[in-house]
C-alpha cells in the first residue's frame, strides 16, 4: 500500500523533495558564508566584501524560503488527497463486501478510517522529511570537511551512531502508536454504541454499568496514548541529546583546534553554527522515522479492511465512475440471467440457495431447495437462530453442519455479491433526497419504486440518517430500495416491523406479487403473520431438533410455531 502511495504521487514526491533538499542545503550553507565572512570581510576586509557577504546570505534566505514554501504546499496537497483517497478506497470496499468489516463496531471502523487513514498518508511527509535531513547532513558533512578533515571524521562518526540509534527505536515506537490507535477505536466504538442505545439503557437501569464500562475502556484508551506520547516524547528527546552531545563535542574540538592555530576564527564559528544546524536536519530524520512506522501501523489496519485490494484509480471520482460502470453491469446482469452473476468464472452458474442436511445451531435435518420466483419464511423460535439463518441464506457464512449452495456457488464466494441481496433489518439511507435513495447502484429501475413512495407522501429531500422520516417510512424506502435493485435472491430479515397492520398487510401482497412476477427468489426471516401468509412455504426452527418445512397454514397447528408467530 505505502509503495503504491509513492507511485500515485512520484512528481509530487521528487518536487518536495527538491524543494525540501534545496531548503536545507541553502540553510546548511549559510554558515559557511557567515564563517567566510569572518575570515574574509570582518578581519580587514574591504566594505564591498561585506556587502557581498550580506547579500550571499539574503540570496540564501530568499532561496531556502521559496523552496520551502513550495514544498510544504505540494506535500501538504499530496498528503490531504492521500488521506481522502485511501477513506474512499476502504469505503468502497466495506460496502462491496461487508464481510470485511462485520468482526468491527462502527466506531472502531470510523476510527479507521480517520486516524489510521491520515497516519497512513503521513508516509509521504515522513519519507520527504528523511530525504531532505539526509541532504542537510550531506551539505553539513562537506562543508566540516571543507573546514577541517579531522572535524568532518568526527561528525561523520558521530551522526551516523545518532541516526541508528534513534533507528532502532521505531519498532518499539510502532507497536506503541498501533496500541494507541486500537484502543481508540475501541472507545469510539463503545462511545457510538452507548448513544445508540442510550434510551434502553435508560429504560432497564442499565446507564451506571454503561458508565463504568465506559470510563474502563477509555482508561485504557488514555493508557494507551499516553505511553504512545511516552514514546514519541523519547525519540524526540533521544534525537535532540544526540544533537547537543554532537554540538558539545564539536565545540570542544574546534576551540581546541583554534587555540593551536589549525583552523581560523571564521572556521569555528563556522563549525559551531554547523553542528547548531545539524540539529534540524537530525530531527528531520527522527521525525521521518517515526512518520514512518506510524504509517506502517495504520496501512496494516487499513488492509485489514481491504483498503489495499481496491482498485488502483480508486479516488473519488474513480469511485463514482466505478458506480456508474458497475450500475450498468448490474443492468446487463439482471437482463442477462443468473450466469452472469456467476462471478469471476464463466463456468461457475449461480442458483437460488440449497441446503443439504444443514444443521443451525441445535436445529438439525434442513433440506430445502428454493425455486426461481418461490418466496420462503423463516420462523426462528431462537433470535440468535433467527440471526444466522439470515447470513446462511445471505451467502456471508454456511451452516454449522451440512451444506449449502448457491448453483454452483459456495458462501462467502465473491460473485455472490452480485447474486444474493441480503438487506439488514437496521437499514441505512445513503442520499440527500428519495431519488438518491433509491438508487442501488446495481441497475434495477427505481421508476417504479419512486412513484410508489411519492404517492405515499414521502419528503423529497432527506435530512442526514433520514432524520425527517419515521421508522415505519425508512423501512417501506429500503424495501423499496431492495426490490428496485432485482437481485436474483433477495434476503430480508423483519422488513415491516414499524408499520401498521394495514401498510403491513399491503406491502406484504406487493412484495410477494412483485418478487413472483420478477421470477427472483425471496427469503424472508421474519415472525411476522402477515408476512408468512404470503410466502410458498415456511421453513420452522425450533430451539432444537429438525426443523419443519411446509405452509403457514399447516404450521399453525404448532405449538412452537405458534408461540414464535404470536402477537
């Protein structure tokens, strides 16, 4: 990832750097000039020797300004667009494939792609800021050679020492700042729980356990930053010691070098301004490492998140042409058929799911083959049964035992993405009006959908969250939203919970009409009546033992079945 940041910026790169090395060669020659000034100018030298000397050093500062200002305005436009870029790349492939991000909480995923993104970008300003230090330390070595051979020896044994030992402490520094950003996201994480649940907590008493957990888990948060602070602090100061040692030494070595008349006056304030200097190009380097490893450390949670595996042209507008192209391969999808949903391999067909002797938890015996246009219930007298039903039908993970499969296609398979729909009960609405809204992205036509939510009286425009829509309304647009999209399979999990009984009992007949007439399969988890009525056939499973395949009429002489469905 951090190689291909180069790539992506190698111009941007080569002109910081530049800009930067011309900075702290014109600042690493300025003592020079001051020195042979000295010698030169102030020791008997005519008047026009020190108005040459003035104006060498004004050039100096003119140069080293400009290039430095240039510098820092390109890096700081290379770094910015980095950091944007690599928040929409692992964006883009969190909703291309949720599975990515389902073992994080939102929290920890926005810290991610915060943190951890602009962390990650600030390889570019670490790896410009160790060029440019080396430069400096060039310049600074040369011109002490210049001044005196065995002073340069000195330097050239002393920086070498400072800047590997500061060296050996970026890893130490690396799993520092890693534990620093992973206990961050953890709080985030809780922080965004916490206000989402905020009113049940309310309800059952639960808000002084949510409040010590709380203060726990940013303890450790603050722990965590503060020996990260502990270590960033020690390297600063490992590199500013190893600047004064060097400048002490320095010191002493060039007084004595006057005093026995080897070098002149103007060659050790020359000396002494040097080694002053080489402080900064010292810290340049020591920041640069640490920029660096930094940078390690969030690039590897970023890939974790499948940052790296996105496209290469992935920036903004390369995400929004992949939209608009992968609408239209969408749109030549669902005219096409299920072979062209196969996925990477032509040969590869997929197929309505089909599950052989499955077991789900402590549910045994499930064989079930679903048809092309069929819409299937699923009863679940055990929520957490319920919840891996939903993924087992959605393709995001198989069966505790047996099998299932999708054609030809096993779960987890990555032309399922494009196959199998498997909408959330907890449904997000990306867009600033309905039409956005609708827009799956996937190549169904969303005419209908929207002429049929605009007779409802929904609001055009959308507030952030649709804010302005009731829970009832946010669920009958993402249904909506998922029958625009014509997936092959569609998996919904209770999509009518908070409407009322007569919306209920019409979306249920639209639904199941409009799924029969598309000739696409449905799976629907839910306890819901109204719902169940509607579909082919019920698939029951109780707490345990086999499940139970037939019709919601027949099932209804269950007792378990009955209790599960009962309002």
């Amino acid at each position: 990832m951090l190689r291909d940041m180069v790539r992506r910026h190698t111009r941007t790169v080569a002109v910081c750097c530049t800009g930067s090395g011309v900075h702290q060669i014109c600042e690493a020659l300025v003592p020079l000039v001051i020195g042979l000034t000295v010698d030169h100018a102030v020791d008997g030298g005519p008047p026009e020797a020190i108005l040459l000397a003035v104006a060498a050093v004004l050039v100096l500062f003119v140069v080293l300004g400009t290039a430095a200002g240039l510098a820092v305005w390109w890096l700081n436009g290379a770094v910015l667009t980095e950091a944007h870029r690599l928040r929409v790349r692992t964006t883009a492939a969190l909703l291309a494939d949720p599975v990515l991000g389902a073992d994080r909480r939102p929290g920890d995923l926005v810290s991610v792609l915060t943190v951890d993104a602009t962390a990650t970008a600030e390889f570019l300003r670490g790896l410009v800021g160790i060029v440019s230090g080396v430069a400096g330390l060039a310049v600074t070595v040369a011109v002490l050679l210049f001044v005196d051979p065995l002073l340069c020896l000195g330097i050239l044994l002393l920086v070498p020492a400072m800047t590997w030992g500061v060296r050996l402490l970026g890893p130490w520094l690396e799993r520092r700042v890693t534990a620093r950003q992973r206990s961050v996201g953890r709080a985030a994480a809780l922080a965004a729980e916490f206000v989402t649940a905020l009113r049940p907590l309310r309800g059952f008493g639960g808000v002084p356990e949510a409040l010590r957990r709380y203060r726990h888990t940013v303890g450790e948060s603050r722990d965590a930053a503060l020996r990260s602070a502990t270590a960033v602090s020690l390297v600063d100061g490992v590199g500013l010691l190893a600047s004064a040692v060097a400048l002490l030494g320095t010191v002493a070595a060039a007084a004595a070098m006057v005093s026995a008349g080897r070098i002149t006056v103007g060659g050790f304030v020359t000396a002494v301004t040097m080694v002053s200097f080489a402080g900064d190009p010292v810290q340049r380097v020591t920041t640069g490492i640490q920029r660096v490893y930094a940078a390690r450390a969030g690039a590897a949670r970023l890939a974790r998140l499948g940052a790296a595996a996105a496209p290469p042209g992935s920036t903004a507008t390369g995400h929004r042409t992949a939209q608009a192209g992968s609408t239209a391969t969408g749109h030549r999808t669902a005219q096409a058929g299920p072979q062209a949903h196969a996925g990477p391999s032509a040969r590869e067909v997929a197929g309505p799911p089909r599950l052989r002797a499955a077991a789900i938890g402590a549910v045994t015996g499930i064989e079930l083959a679903l048809g092309r246009g069929e819409m299937l219930g699923v009863v679940a007298a055990d929520r957490a049964v319920a919840d891996a039903a939903a993924d087992v039908f959605g393709g995001r993970r198989g069966p505790d035992r047996g099998e299932i499969m999708f054609g030809e296609l096993p779960p987890g398979h990555p032309g399922l993405r494009r196959y199998v729909l498997a909408e959330p009960h907890a449904v997000t609405l990306l867009g600033r009006t309905l039409t956005e809204a609708l827009d799956t992205g996937r190549g169904g036509d969303p005419g209908a959908a929207l002429v049929a939510a605009r007779a409802t009286g929904l609001a055009e425009e959308l507030l952030d969250a649709s804010a302005n829509l009731s829970g009832g309304q946010r669920q009958r647009v993402a249904l909506a939203r998922a029958l625009a999209a014509v997936p092959p399979v569609l998996v919904l999990r209770d999509p009518l919970t908070a409407v009322d009984s007569v919306t209920e009992h019409d979306a249920a007949a639209g639904l199941a009409a409009y799924r029969r007439e598309s000739g696409g399969a449905t799976v629907v988890v839910t306890t819901s009546p109204v719902l169940l009525a509607r579909c082919d056939r019920v698939l029951f499973l109780p707490r345990t033992g086999p499940a139970v395949l037939s019709t919601a009429a027949r099932l209804g002489t269950n007792a378990d079945y009955a209790a599960a469905v009962l309002r």
